[in-house]
C-alpha cells in the first residue's frame, strides 16, 4: 500500500472542496480515505499503486483465455519489475512488435526488451522507467508482411502447448535450415502421423518430403495438412501360423482362430464346388474371436497371410475363394514363405492352385474402371495409372492396391523397362550380388545390364534391388534406355530456370536436358521446380513411362509374369 497526503484549504458551506488541486496522481486502487477537522483539513488515503494497461486490436489473435491472461497492470515501486506480453500470431504476417500509443517504447525511456520462446519480456524500475513515464498504457500490436505456417491436424489434434500458427523467420536461414515443420507432429488416436502436405487431400505430389528446407514455401500464408495412416492390427494363430493385418482395431483381447477343414466334408455338403474349384488345395475357416464368441469382421480390408506350406507350392497362380453364396475370389500371391491375399471379411477359404492364369481371376467389369482402391477417377495420376496397367507394363503391388505414393525401386524400374521391351528371357550369370535366380525380377535386371539401361553401385558392385530411385535417376534410365532403342536424343531443353537446376548432378545432365526437352519429365509443384534428387513415387514412374510411350511408341499388351 501507499499513504498519500494532500493539504485542503478548506470546504464551501455547501460542502464542496476546495485547494486540493495540487494533490497529484499516484495511480489508481483508493481503498480507504479520512480527514481531520477544523476549517483546515487534511486528506489521507491508502493506494495501491498501479497503472492499467490496456490492448487495441488483439481480439482476432488470442483466445478468450488468453486475453484475460493478458497482464492488465504494472506498479509504482522501486524494486525492478517485469511484464511479459505473448507475441500474437497473424496469418501471413511477422509480428514487430508492441507499441504503446504509436511508441515503441512501452513503459518508459529506460526499459529493456527481450523477445523469446514467442514472448516479448520488458524489464524497467522507478529511477530508469517510472519516474518520467509511469500513466495508463494502451497497446497494440505491429505486423509486417511475413511467412507463416498454419497446421492442420486433419482429423487429429496438436499436442499441449503447440500453436497452430507459427512464424517463419525465413531471415534465420542457415544453410537451408531454420524452423523444421517435422517437429510438430500431431496426435489422433487409432493413427499414425504420415507427414506434412501443402493440399487438403494429401496428394503425394504435395508432400513436404524435406521439412527443414524452405523450397515448399510460395506463399505468405502457407496452410499445411497432417495426413494419417491407420494403425494396423497384427493377429497371428499359433498353431497354424496364419495371420491377418487389418486397419479397423479389433480388441485387445481378441484371438485368431484359423483352422484348416476336411476337403470331403464341404464338397460331399456342396457338391455344386467340385466344378467351382479347380485345383484345390486347402480350405481354411478364418474367424476372430473373444470369450469363446466369433466377432463379425466384415467391410474391413485386410490382409490374409497363409504358410506356403510343401502342398502348397510349385505353382505360378494361386487364388482364394470365399466360400459364401455366391463365391468371392481373389488373385494371391507368393511373399517369401506366405502366401497372400486382401479380403474385406472373414470365413471358410478355399486356397486354389495352378500353372496357368486362372480364368475367373479378378478384373475390372468395367473397361474404364481400376480395381485399385487407391486410385479413384479424378486423381492426377488416374489417366497414367490406367495407362499403364492397360499395358500390363505396372500391374500394381497386389490386386487391388497400385500404391500411388508408394517410393518406387530401382527393380521396379527394371520390370517395367522389360515388360515395354516385351519381357525377353535371360540366361542367369551372377552379374550382381544382390540379384540371384529365379527371383521376379532377375531376368529385367539382367537384360537391362546387358541393354545398357541400368548399371550397378561402382563402389559396392551391388544393383540395389530394394533402393528407392530418384527423379534424375529416372530421367538417365529412360534417356539409356532411349538410346537403346534407337529413338531421337535430340530436342534437349536448358532446364537453368529451374530454381532447383544446381542439383542435378553432372551425370544426369544430358540426360535431364532430354527427358525436359521431350516433355518426359516436367516441373512440379509452385513454384515449379524440377525436384531431381526427390525420391519418385510409382505415381509419379505411371506418368513419366506414359509421356515417354506417347511420344516414342505404340505399344501392345505384353504377357504380365510378376509384380511391379
């Protein structure tokens, strides 16, 4: 508290005061006044000193709970004192800083400032700051045109304490480094956080692959979006060993029960299957359980894992079938000691056998329809997925997934290299090591070393079947393989304006002006850049080998032997 005293020189008849012009200010909280008496009077009143402050368009930046935590007053003392103003974020704008009644200086001409953690901290005492300065304050704030980022968890939710707009300070740019986006990472219960992308879709050509880079950047108010992948489900019985992943959880508790069935007993009870099923091998009754009680799975697409057990091996088609009415098939394939299929429910399957294609193998009714789940009509990549599969030159990771945005691989490549050059066989010779016999793609690493399309690592000898490849790498495999089949390597473009032309290296050159020069490869994103050391996705390998077959040659169906 402080006691102020002030001299009255008396009262009118009526009551009022008078000569207390000369008491002054002392800043405002009066709890408690009195007075003498006598013609002469004086007035003794208890304060508690302080000075309000207060904010002039701050509404739109903070939350109802934050502009009550805005500090509403500072004090008339000695001691040294501090006031703590968080810094507002504006969408598309740097916040300068805060300004009292169009000066920047706040309290007084002895104070200090220090900006930090998104706080502007002002430090000042009565001989420096208060003695000349002390009054009422009204604040606002001062933007400049800047960079922000405004995250969207999509679905999800920031964690504690994390804003959902935060500044860009592009001037903290060190060696293309300053605030990396990949630190805020959202949470959303039942997903896992997929990354960053510039559009609400999460498209994969609006990936932030480098989140501690600025090239993503061409806007003021730049707006990104979490992407979420469903936790997958892993379910394995012990007995059989048969497994099932599956997106949609199942409780915690649940079992996989996973028996195989007499083959007698369900044709003797439908005789009808004996002609539905030829080359049958096994029947499996798959189902969940909890408590005893079977759970109905059903609408959830999964993926089935049966052991490649000795009698089920030594064919080159597989199916399985849905024994319900009517019957459900679907194409498996052999992964390692598995052999797999995607369902969307679970019962009795019969697992099928052959060394031909399978007529009533799953395909699109529809000519104009995919039977890819991840590629819908109206995609970027729609026209060039199709394309593709069309010509049996991309078939998809499984029958019903292309993968999109899946990272292509350089044996990948290779097979799609060798089925438009229509699949030549090859003798083996352990030209790398990482590419033995009899694998799906020995024979398109093999010709395409001996075409002249791919090499392998100087340093390691090794092809590197499972690396992924880059967009310059691409660009020099499609220019190789060009020059192979004799097609023009001319109309090289100057690819400089490109933003991002400094990276690519000296052994893609010729090979980038070219694939620019043919409209091959083109820029992506905006601004446009050419992004050459970026890791291409196989929506991205479907556009690329469509540009190339329109522009070099026709092409018929070829035989399809493995997965690309």
């Amino acid at each position: 508290m402080l006691l102020t005293a002030c001299y009255a020189s008396g009262k009118k008849l009526d009551g009022e005061e008078v000569g207390t012009e000369n008491c002054g200010h002392v800043g405002h909280g009066a709890v408690r006044s009195m007075y003498g008496g006598g013609f002469s009077q004086f007035y003794v009143t208890f304060y508690e000193p302080y000075y309000n402050i207060n904010y002039e368009g701050v509404e739109n930046y903070f939350t109802e709970e934050e502009l009550a935590d805005l500090p509403d007053r500072y004090y008339t003392q000695r001691e040294e004192q501090q006031i703590v103003l968080p810094n507002p974020v504006r969408p598309g704008y740097h916040f300068k800083n805060w300004r009292e009644s169009g000066y920047d200086t706040i309290i007084g001409s002895g104070e200090t400032k220090t900006v930090k953690d998104g706080k502007t901290i002002i430090t000042f005492d009565f001989e420096n700051s208060l003695r000349y300065g002390a009054g009422d304050k009204n604040l606002a704030p001062i933007f400049t045109r800047g960079c922000t980022v405004t995250f969207n968890p999509n679905g999800g939710a920031l964690k504690d304490g994390e804003k959902a707009i935060r500044e860009i300070d592009l001037k903290s740019v060190e060696n293309g480094q300053f605030f990396d986006i990949g630190g805020v990472i959202p949470v959303r219960e039942g997903y896992t956080f997929a990354g960053w992308y510039t559009s609400p879709d999460c498209t994969d050509e609006s990936r932030i692959a480098n989140t501690a880079s600025d090239e993503w950047i061409n806007a003021y108010d730049m707006q990104v979006y979490a992407k979420w992948e469903k936790n997958v489900t892993e379910l394995t019985n012990s007995d059989t060993n048969v497994s099932i992943s599956l997106t949609d959880g199942v409780p915690e508790d649940a079992t996989l029960s996973a028996d195989t069935i007499a083959q007698e007993s369900v044709l003797e009870s439908r005789p009808e299957l004996k002609e539905e099923l030829p080359g049958l091998l096994s029947i499996y009754d798959i189902s969940v359980r909890q408590n005893g009680e079977t759970l109905e799975i059903k609408d959830n697409p999964m993926t089935v894992k049966i052991p490649l057990n000795d009698h089920l091996k030594g064919y080159k088609y597989y199916q399985a079938v849905y024994l319900g009415d009517p019957l459900e098939r679907f194409d498996a394939v052999v992964e390692g000691d598995f052999l797999v299929f995607e369902t969307d429910h679970l019962s009795q399957y019969a697992i099928l056998g052959s060394n031909t294609p399978f007529e009533t193998s799953e395909k699109p009714t529809d000519p104009d329809e995919l039977p890819f789940q991840d590629v819908r009509n109206g995609d970027w990549f729609y026209d060039s997925a199709k394309y593709v599969y069309d010509k049996n030159i991309m078939t998809g990771l499984d029958t019903i997934t292309f993968g999109p945005g899946e990272q292509l691989k350089r044996a990948q490549l290779a097979v799609i290299l060798h089925r438009m050059n229509e699949e030549p066989e090859m003798t083996y010779s352990a030209l790398f090591p990482d590419v033995p016999d009899e694998q799906w793609f020995t024979d398109a690493i093999l010709w395409a070393a001996d075409a002249g399309v791919v090499t392998g690592y100087s340093n390691t000898g090794f092809f590197g079947t499972g690396d992924n490849i880059n967009r310059e790498q691409i660009a020099t495999m499609m220019y190789r393989y060009a020059r192979y089949k004799g097609y023009s390597l001319e109309d090289a473009a100057d690819f400089s304006s490109y933003p991002d032309a400094a990276y690519v290296n000296e052994f893609a050159e010729e090979a980038m002006a070219w694939a620019v020069g043919n409209g091959i490869i083109t820029g992506k994103e905006n601004p446009v850049r050419l992004d050459p050391q970026g890791l291409a996705t196989r929506a991205e390998c479907a556009t690329i080998i469509m540009r190339f077959m329109e522009t070099f040659e026709k092409l018929g169906n070829c035989e399809t032997r493995s997965q690309s």
